[in-house]
C-alpha cells in the first residue's frame, strides 16, 4: 500500500514572509535600542540631578497620555460601558504601583539588573504552568524555572559588574562608579515590579489606563516635589530636555506599539529568548557608551543562562510542530495581517 504523498511547504513563500517581516523587525531592534537609550538616560539624569524617580516618570507620563489620547481618541465610536472603564481605571492603579518600583529599583539595583528584571514575570508564567498545568515535559519546565532563578542569583551577586565579577581580579584599576553586591533584598523591588508588570501594557484602552495611571502618580509627584531634597524642584523641572523626551516618546509611546507590533505579526513576545538577544545587545552597547561598572562575561553568562531557563520553560510545544504546521502558521499570520486594523489603535 502506497503511502500518501506529504504536502510540501513552497520554499518561494516562506521567503517572501520573511521579507515582509524584516522591516519589522528592524523597528523592533530599533524601538528596543531607543526605549533601553532613554532608560539609561534617565538613570544617569536622576543621579546626577537628585531628582525623585516618581516625579520624573510622573512628567513623563503627562504627555504619554495626552499622545495616547489624541491617537487613540477613546471617546469616538460607541460609548464605552463601566464594564471597560472600570478596569482600565483599575489597570492604571496597578500600572502607577510598577512604575513606582520600577523606579526604586532603577536606582537601587542600575539600569542593567532593572531591565533584565524585567523578564522575570517568565518565572510567575512557568510557576502557573508547573502548579497547574499539564504534566508534560514537567522536569524541563521546572529546569527552566531553576536556571531563570540561578541567573537572577548571579546578578545579585554582582557578575554582570566588574567590581564583584568573579573573572575580574584586577585591584589596580580603580573603577568610580564601584557599588557592593546587591543582595537579593535589594533586587526585590524590581522583581516585584516585572511581575505587576506583566500583561499590564497589552489591553484595550491603553489611553484611559495610562491616563488613569497619571492621576494615581499626580498627589505622589506633588508630594516628593514639595517635600523633596531640594526646594527649587519646581523651578529647575526641565520637560524639553533629552531624559524627559526619550522617557516619553521612545520609553512609554514608541516601545507600546513595537512590542504590539511585534507580538502581533512576528509572533515575537517579551518573555522570549529572541526578545532578550535583541535587549542583551542594546545593554552591551549603552553600558560601554555610559562607561559603567561592566563585566562582559559575567554579563554574557547570567543573560545565557536567562535565555536558556526561558527557552527550557516556554518554548517547548514548538518542537513538536514540523516544518508544514509552521508554514501554515506564516500563511495564517499573514492572511490576519490583512484584516488588522492600522495602528493606532
């Protein structure tokens, strides 16, 4: 009995998706790049400055929200129901709790464990998943979940840094912007912040919810301003400079419709290993320019072995798909494309 002839995936196809997709791809690299730049940027501005963090994201968020707004004009079509607008409200209370540990931990832990931080919301994703998932291929799941906890362990052990890297011994450089190991304690704060931050940033009504997260941020903001360590805040509150601009447009605006972008027609989420390659990039390049306590390879190891515990605990149904289901999966992704509605949205 002869065996039927297995469909075979057009080679032609498969190419031109990939051409569609590179331009996409070169925003997302980029939009990653600038929305790392403005952290940075901000970081380096608050030290120097004295600033409080939530005064800074307050004022950033200001304009985010006006933007959002006017591009997203909540208010046409038909009238929303309190069953839209109460959650948003709600979302935007949770959004103003992450970005104010969003901001203690940038300043207390640096911008590089701040943004690799931020993927530990992977680690509550494999911990639902272990606990109440399926079980299967459960010793993986769980070997992820040790590997994204052990990278997290090296980075509060200071690998990523010079100073307490332990493939740097050499006591006659003195480095100046030196800091002791961290410590998980201190590392907590932007943990707990990933974690709010997950699914925050990817619902309807974005404009109502950040908006609302602004008026969550204004009595926080007025209170630090007025009782602040410097009494001129008000006076020297600089909104054109680069900091406040980066953090607005690129840190808030542009990043929320390249990962959505991203995620919606290169299949491409945060929590995923090519995401973290491409934010692992952007961290070499801005730790280099800004001369920061930086170790290579400690910081190649703890982001490895972060991928690694990523790609173990969240990719492993890919694997059993064969060559035709993920060309199927392309022809469908963009046959959606034509149907999706242009940004904004």
């Amino acid at each position: 009995m002869m065996s039927p002839k297995q469909p075979r995936s057009d080679p032609r196809g498969a190419r031109s998706t990939s051409v569609r997709q590179t331009p996409l791809q070169v925003i997302h690299v980029i939009g990653n790049f600038m929305r790392i730049w403005s952290v940075y940027s901000m970081y380096h501005y608050l030290s120097q400055q004295g600033d409080q963090a939530v005064v800074f994201l307050f004022s950033s968020l200001v304009p985010a929200s006006i933007i959002f707004l006017v591009l997203q004009k909540p208010w046409k079509g038909r009238p929303l129901a309190n069953s839209q607008v109460v959650p948003s409200i709600i979302n935007g209370g949770i959004m103003s709790l992450y970005f104010i540990l969003w901001g203690k931990g940038l300043l207390s832990c640096g911008p590089l464990v701040a943004l690799l931080a931020e993927y530990a919301g992977a680690v509550l994703g494999v911990l639902s998943a272990v606990l109440y998932g399926r079980r299967v291929n459960g010793w993986k799941k769980v070997g992820g979940l040790v590997a994204m906890l052990t990278s997290f362990y090296l980075l509060s052990r200071g690998w990523a840094t010079n100073t307490n890297s332990p493939f740097y011994r050499t006591a006659s450089e003195q480095l100046v912007q030196a800091k002791q190991t961290l410590g998980i304690q201190e590392m907590a704060v932007s943990l707990i912040a990933s974690l709010i931050f997950q699914n925050q940033l990817k619902r309807r009504l974005h404009a109502v919810t950040v908006a609302s997260a602004t008026c969550f941020l204004f009595p926080l903001a007025m209170w630090d301003t007025i009782l602040g360590t410097s009494s001129d805040s008000i006076v020297k509150f600089q909104l054109p400079s680069w900091p406040y601009l980066s953090m607005f447009l690129f840190g808030i605006v542009f990043i929320f419709y390249v990962d959505n972008v991203a995620e919606e027609r290169l299949h491409l989420v945060f929590s995923s290993p090519r995401h973290l390659m491409v934010a692992g990039g952007c961290i070499i390049l801005m730790e280099l320019a800004y001369n920061m306590d930086f170790s290579l390879v400690g910081f190649l190891i703890c982001s490895s072995i972060l991928g690694f515990g990523i790609f173990q605990a969240t990719s492993l149904q890919q694997s059993k798909r064969g060559p035709l289901d993920n060309h199927e999966m392309s022809d469908g992704a963009s046959q959606d494309q034509l149907q999706m509605s242009p940004l904004p949205t």
